[in-house]
C-alpha cells in the first residue's frame, strides 16, 4: 500500500525539491529558518537532515553549516530518483512509471492466477468494495488507499517474495500520481472497472487472461494521466487568458 509521509519525509521532500531546482544550490538554510518556514518542529527538521545525510545529499560541517554534495556523490534513492524525475517532463515521468509498474505488474497477475488462494480472492473482493465506498463517498485518500491495496494484494498473491521486494522503491513516486488520477471521478471508475476484470480472470485461474487484463488495465492508466495533464494544460491557460 502507499503509505502517507510522514512530517519528516514531508520536509525531506521540501529540501529536495529546492536542492534539484538550483534554489538551495550550494548550502541548505539553517534549522531554525527552516522551521519557521514550514511550521514544525526543530527535531522533525533535524531528522529531515539527518535523511539527506545518510543518504550523501548534504554534509554538515559544525559550526559552518550544511553544504550541498554534487548529485554524482548522491546513494539516496529517493534522492536520485526524484533528480530524473525533475529532468524530464512529468507526463513522460508518470508515463515511464507505469511502464514499470506494467513489467512487475502483469507477470505478477499470471502467478496470482495459478498461485491465489480463496483468502486472497476475499480480500481482492474486499479492496474493490473498499474503492466503490470511497468513491461514493467522494473519499479521494481512501478510494487511493483501496486502490493501492488491490495492486499490492495482486503482488502478494503471486506468492514470489521477490516481485512487492523490487516494487518498494518506487511506491512513494506512485503516491502523487495515483492521487491526482483518483480525484478524477470518470478515471476512478476506469480502475475499479479494471479491478474487477483483473479479480475475474485471477479468480478463473486463466493466468493469460489475467496478464491481459492488467496489461490493459496499464494502458488505461496512460491513456487517463494523458486525459488529466491536457485538462491541466486546459486550466493554465483560461486562467493565464483571465489575467
């Protein structure tokens, strides 16, 4: 499942962002001037730099200050991740996500038709009631958690302790665009349409039937992130035109 961020990972986040923009270029501002700019607390700032520490994104020097590292010096994931992700343009970025999620995702379905249970049916069942209240409910974070849980729980069912292994690094990249597509009322009917095929053909234990179906499920995904960003490119410029 996608997990909510935490305050530090909220900050880390924040500090990255404007470490690959060039804005915090050579040094990070200083504890204090970081939480009065983002309204937390002094120890949840220092954990936020102690990530970027472990992972070679600053160095502190006492007394002086915390200096930006070349990103070629970088071992944070998330860090190098986010860095490519800024390099290219966030259409293409989600697109290139979904091809991944696509290489995991459909061999995952084929062993989930041969390797699920009858608990694991149960709970693929529950996950899509899950969306259907979150959607009636106009529960945007519910209908993302609901959703996020269907794909893990495909994952978990194919039985092979390494696929949900090699899926974790990029779970926190798929948060933000899962979350706008999900706020979309016409794209999440798209994935619960989708989950439900996609359970029929795991239930059936056809695993050609259920690769297809969530092949095709990602090629729905591309098709709504394409839909969403020229919606947004819409709105930017009636309201560059109201100006």
């Amino acid at each position: 499942m996608l997990s909510r961020k935490t305050l530090p990972e909220v900050v880390v986040a924040h500090l990255l962002e404007r470490i690959i923009s060039g804005e915090y270029a050579a040094t990070v501002p200083t504890e204090l001037q970081i939480t009065e700019e983002l309204g937390v607390s002094r120890l949840t700032v220092r954990e936020a730099i102690k990530t970027l520490t472990a992972g070679n994104v600053v160095t502190i020097r006492r007394g002086i200050g915390t200096f930006v590292n070349p990103p070629s010096e970088w071992s944070s994931f998330d860090a190098l991740m986010a860095l490519s992700i800024s390099q290219v343009d966030k259409e293409k970025a989600s697109q290139d996500l979904v091809e991944v999620r696509r290489m995991v995702e459909t061999g995952a379905a084929m062993l989930a038709a041969t390797h699920r249970t009858d608990a694991d049916l149960l709970q693929l069942e529950q996950s899509i009631e899950d969306m259907e209240a979150a959607f009636n409910a106009h529960d945007v974070e519910a209908f993302l958690e609901a959703d996020s849980k269907f794909h893990e729980l495909i994952l978990q069912s194919s039985k092979n302790v390494f696929i949900s292994l090699i899926f974790e690094p990029i779970k926190n990249f798929l948060r933000e665009g899962k979350l706008k597509t999900s706020s979309v009322p016409e794209t999440a009917l798209h994935g619960i349409q989708w989950h439900k095929i996609i359970l029929e053909e795991v239930r059936s234990g056809d695993a050609e039937g259920a690769r297809s179906a969530m092949n095709t499920h990602m090629d729905q995904v591309i098709l709504d992130i394409h839909t969403l960003s020229r919606l947004e490119q819409a709105k930017s410029q009636i309201a560059a035109q109201s100006k």
